[in-house]
C-alpha cells in the first residue's frame, strides 16, 4: 500500500514535469499553426503530430539515442553531471511529453481558432504588442479550452508505457511508473496489487477526462457567446 | 478575474510539483542501485529490507531477465552500481565491456532447472513426454533471460523439437513464465528449481538434472555507488540471516566466490 502510493506519486511528478514541458511549448506550437502562414507549417506538423501515428516504443528508442551515452544531450549531460540521463525519472517525463505532445497542441489549436481573430485585430489596432493581445485577448477566451488541453495531454502522460519503459526502465522507487508497476505485477503474477493500481489509473482517467469534457462543453458555449457579442 | 486566477493557479500548481521533485529526489545520489535477475526479486527485495534494518542503509534495485538488463547497462549505459546476474550470457557482456569490479572477486550461487505444472498437473517423466502432452508450456525469452537459454538448451539435448508460438510461450522473464502456469494460461513451463519452490500453486513435476543454473554477483566498476553495491552483495552472501533467506527459498549458496579474495562485510 505505501509503495502504492509512491508510484502513484513519482507517476504525478513525472507526468505534472511532463505538462510544464508540453505547456507553453504546445501553445507556442498552436499558436504558429492556427495564426501564422510560413514555410514548414505543413512539415510543423506532421512533425509535432507524429507521435500519435509512431509505435510509442519508437518514440522511446529514438528518445534513447539521445539522452543515452551515444546521443549529444546524453554526452553533454554526462559530462556536466557524470550520468546520462536514461534510465532516469527525467527521461520517463520527456518521453510522456514527447507522446502528449500532439494531444496537447490540437487541443489549444481547437481553443486558439475558437477565438474571433477580429478581436486580435481589434487589440493590436488599439496599440497592443502580440504578446499583450495573446495575453490579454486570445488566452482569457480560450482558456477553458486550454486547461481542457493540459488536462487531456496530462492523463496522456500518466498513462505512457512503452516510450517510459525503454528510455527510463522499469526501477522501482525511480522510474516505475503506474503502468510500468501494473506490467511488472502482472509478468509475477502478483493480481490483487495490479488490480489496485489499475483501479486507481481507471479513476484518474474517468475524473481528468470527466473535467476536460465538462470544461469543453462550456467552452464552446463560451465562445459562442463572444461571437455573438462580436457580431 | 477568475479566468486569470485559474491559470494562473494551474502555473502555480505545475511550478510548485517541478521545485518539489527537483529537492526531493536527491536523497537517490547515495543509494547504490542493482539490477538483477527476475528469479531473485523476492529474496533480494527481503535481503534488502534485512539489509536496511541492520545497517539503515537502502538499495534500489530493477528486476528482469539478465540478458536484457545486462544489454541496457552495456550497450545503452544504464546507472547500475551492480548486478546479480543469471547465467553466463550476462556475465560476458558485463566482463567484456571492462565493467566486471577488480576490487571484489564476484559470488557465484546456484539453483536447479525443473519442469512445473499447475496444481493439477500430472508427473512427467521426459521433456518428450512434455512435447507429447500437447499442452502448452512457459519459459522466459531465451533472447532475454538465461532460464530461457538454460530451457531450449535442455529441449535441444533431449532432441525433441517445439513448435514455438504454438506450444511454446515465450515470456520476458522466467518469473513471468512462472506467473503463467499460475494463472492457468500455461498448463506448464521450464523455470528453476527456486522459482517452483517460491510458489504454492505451482509443483515441480520433473528436475532437469543436467542444468545448473549459476548467478554472477559483482559490483560495477566505476560505478558511482559501485563499493556500496558490492557492501550489499557481500552482506547478502556473508550474513546468516540473508544467507538463510537464499537457502530457505532453495539456492545453493555452497558455492564459493571466484578467484581469490576474502569475503568483506
């Protein structure tokens, strides 16, 4: 029951890490997809997109060769810190942003392009930098939509196997993850304790996706309000 | 405004659980980590906590077949400080790559191979009587753990040949070919003798005598907690408590530590 509850802790710490990354980057991502023309927005992403089209086990090799000895944060890590960082909790939260990523920037483009772009317009007319309008315009309408996303891309990150368990191993107490510890109860037949942590995935996954809904449903009501305002 | 409250709330929250994790797991520097075979996770796991009672010193260990976790440290430079591995695929790999301690000679324990059979399992008495069965049969991927090896090597002596995939399931360690004749999904599985005995829903239905199954304890050199590693592995080995532990659950710990060197404490 106490190593119950430290899994599930170093699971939230790994997947809440794993949310800090995917935050802002995912909203700079889909801020550039929904509100910007450029070069390389088709290849953007396909790119950012991938992980949800790759075998997560993939996504974790390739993570591998460059946190490992071999790859170039790997090296510089290990000569700064004298270890690398496979096999450790921080390669276990890329490796959950890394395959939440894609959850993480649809959903905040789904929120980004509910926004009346008129608005912006409106903003930046008055004398707004970008940052002020995205600040102050765009986030405070899509943010029922953003959090939506964190959340969506959060039980994402709790939930990653196959990527963790190649990049950080399975090491209890310092990369075993819930699901990681479920596969590792149920390879030594150890059921009861299995079922208890896929009880409590099952709970987190219901209440995280309950709240992304509820807070979806809202939004769209929100954001045809403002419309309608706008007109 | 509630709209910037809450994320601003949800910013808080993300900060506090990075500066939270970033102090809280540095106490890991200091506690040496052993990976090692899966057939020795219960009675390492309860070593340990003998271990930690005594001295108030912890480990931290990663369990599964030796041949993966062997190939993790070696090819792709996991942290281990040391193993206890089974059989003598692992150990090349270990030696090979330099990482063998010269300190401390390592130990060497044994166990047995044998054919196991759910409850209701009747006796065998070859492993072509096995074949004949038709049933399904358990053992760990030869491609990841020794057991596996030590179990195709033992069918190839006997000359009879498998239909893997069909009657041969293959799990990723011997303790998960084990779990499977528990649990029904095999009827029986090649696992060792120490495996049967840590189990009350499984019997021993034949004793492959020709196989010996033999474990590799070493520190890794260089490792950062390299000398707390083999402090443990010595202890495990040296102390009749812990020595108990292994005997009772059916490793033969008569074996003696190769090459010279004094047993330390």
């Amino acid at each position: 029951m106490n190593s119950d509850i430290s899994i599930v802790a170093l699971s939230l710490q790994i997947a809440l890490v794993a949310t800090a990354v995917t935050l802002p980057l995912g909203m700079f991502v889909a801020w550039l997809l929904v509100r910007k023309q450029f070069r390389g927005k088709f290849a953007l992403d396909v790119i950012v997109s991938l992980p949800l089209a790759l075998p997560p086990v993939v996504i974790g090799y390739a993570l591998l060769w460059v946190v490992g000895t071999n790859g170039w944060i790997g090296q510089l890590s290990e000569s700064w810190f004298g270890s690398t960082l496979a096999f450790t909790w921080i390669a276990a939260a890329l490796a959950a942003a890394i395959v939440s990523l894609p959850l993480v920037v649809r959903s905040f483009a789904a929120a980004l392009a509910g926004v009346d772009p008129r608005l912006e317009i409106a903003a930046r007319g008055l004398g707004a930098g970008s940052v002020r309008t995205f600040v102050t315009i765009t986030l405070p309408l899509a943010y029922r939509g953003v959090i939506a996303g964190v959340l969506l891309g959060f039980v994402r990150a709790l939930s990653e196997f196959g990527a963790t368990i190649v990049v950080a191993g399975n090491i209890p107490g310092r990369t075993q993850t819930v699901p990681s510890a479920i596969f590792t109860r149920i390879s030594s037949g150890d059921t009861d304790a299995a079922w208890r942590l896929a009880l409590v995935s099952v709970v987190l996954g219901v209440v995280a996706l309950g709240v992304h809904n509820w807070l979806l449903k809202r939004s769209a009501n929100g954001v045809a309000n403002t419309n309608g305002r706008a007109k | 405004m509630t709209t910037r409250r809450t994320v601003g709330f949800v910013l808080t929250l993300i900060c506090v659980a990075i500066l939270a994790s970033c102090g809280g797991k540095s106490p890991n520097e200091s506690v040496p980590l052993i990976f090692a075979a899966a057939s020795l996770s219960d009675v390492l796991t309860e070593s340990a906590e003998i271990y930690e009672s005594d001295t108030g010193k912890r480990v931290d260990f990663s369990f599964g077949g030796s041949i993966a976790l062997a190939n993790q440290i070696v090819k792709l430079g996991a942290p281990a400080d040391g193993v206890l591995f089974a059989g003598g695929e692992p150990r090349r790999l270990i030696r090979e790559a330099g990482l063998e301690s010269a300190a401390d000679a390592p130990w060497l324990i044994s166990t047995s191979l044998v054919v196991i059979g759910g409850a209701d399992a009747l006796p065998i008495n070859s492993l072509n009587d096995l074949v004949i069965s038709g049933e399904r049969v358990a053992v760990a991927n030869p491609e990841l753990a020794p057991a596996g090896r030590y179990a195709m090597q033992a069918l190839a002596n006997a000359g009879v040949s498998v239909d893997i995939g069909l009657q041969l399931i293959f799990t990723s360690d011997v303790r998960a070919a084990l779990a499977a004749v528990e649990s029904g999904n095999a009827k029986y599985g090649i696992v060792y003798g120490t495996d049967a005995y840590s189990s009350a829903r499984v019997v021993t239905v034949m004793e492959i005598d020709s196989f010996a199954g033999d474990y590799f304890f070493t520190g890794i050199a260089g490792a950062q907690n390299g000398r707390a590693a083999q402090t443990f592995i010595n202890y495990v080995v040296d102390e009749p408590e812990t020595r108990e532990v292994l005997e009772s659950a059916g490793f033969d710990i008569s074996v003696k530590r190769i090459g010279p060197g004094k047993p330390g404490g």
